[in-house]
C-alpha cells in the first residue's frame, strides 16, 4: 500500500469531489462528525481531541482553516506551519476520515454543505453559540463539547519557545 497516497486522498478542496464522498458517506448512512480548527502546532491537546470526536460517529471531517483564514483570525505571525503540512499531519491519523480546507473566518458555510450528523468543538465554547449549531440541530443532530487537555495548546508551545 502506498501510504503517503493514501494520506493525500483524504485532503480535500470544497469541490463536487468533496461532494461525491459527502454524498456517498451519506448514501451508506455513516453517521458524520465534524469538528474544526487551525491545528497549528500538532500536540497532545490535540491528539485526543480528535480522537474522542471522532467516536461520536463512523466519520470524522475535518475543516482546517487556511494560511489566509489563520493569518485573518491569529495575525500575521501565523500559521507556524503552512495548511499543506496541517493538512498531511491530520490525514495521517488513522481516526479522521477527511480533511477540508476552507478560506473563511468561521466553518459555516461549509457545515452547510456537509450537513453533520454530529457537530464537536471544546468546552471552551457553549453548546448552543457553536458555529453551525443551528444547521445541525435543525436536522435533528447533535452539539457535543469535549474537554480541552489542561496544559496543551498552540499558544503555550509559542510562549515557551519565545523564551528561550
């Protein structure tokens, strides 16, 4: 098996290839989850964030913010590293199913277009104020918040290695 392909085959752009796996997923009843992030920096937060999302259901999509989207949100110091290199990192993980990017502040339009089964984002956010919410709620799916591991984040790592 050629696993390096096998990783970029997961890797999507918002487009009717993206489509056809949505709606073949879909069409088999696969119960989808998606969460999103700029997952910068992989760590253990991280890690086991996506990992108990991803047992919300059979399928774990992934939005990955872009370069753009990154830089519009956290400034222009960031992303430490570039969406091709987030992207791959993701797509290695055996749990996650599909990694699209997506260029806007928010993820919403793309939950629009994928239509969850399952929406995950971290407790730090509340349930209803979730970013899609609406749109999954109102077909019937479910919002789950899942606790951050305490001492894990992007921000950290860049805080400790600016003061070395």
């Amino acid at each position: 098996m050629n696993y390096l392909e096998f990783i970029k085959s997961k890797i999507f752009k918002q487009d009717k290839q993206f489509s056809e796996r949505i709606a073949y997923w879909k069409f088999h009843s696969e119960k989808i989850v998606f969460t999103n992030g700029c997952f910068d920096l992989l760590h253990l937060g991280h890690i086991e964030y996506l990992a108990k999302a991803a047992a919300e259901g059979t399928l774990l999509v992934v939005g990955l913010n872009s370069d753009a989207s990154v830089k519009n949100i956290k400034g222009e110091a960031r992303p430490i590293t570039d969406e091709h290199s987030r992207a791959m990192s993701l797509a290695a993980f055996g749990f996650v199913d599909a990694i699209v990017l997506f260029d806007e502040d928010t993820p919403y339009k793309l939950i629009k277009k994928i239509q969850p089964d399952v929406l995950v984002k971290g407790n730090d956010y509340e349930a209803g104020k979730i970013v899609g919410a609406d749109i999954v709620t109102k077909k019937g799916g479910n919002v789950v918040t899942i606790e951050f591991v305490e001492g894990y984040s992007t921000s950290a790592i860049i805080d400790k290695i600016k003061k070395l």
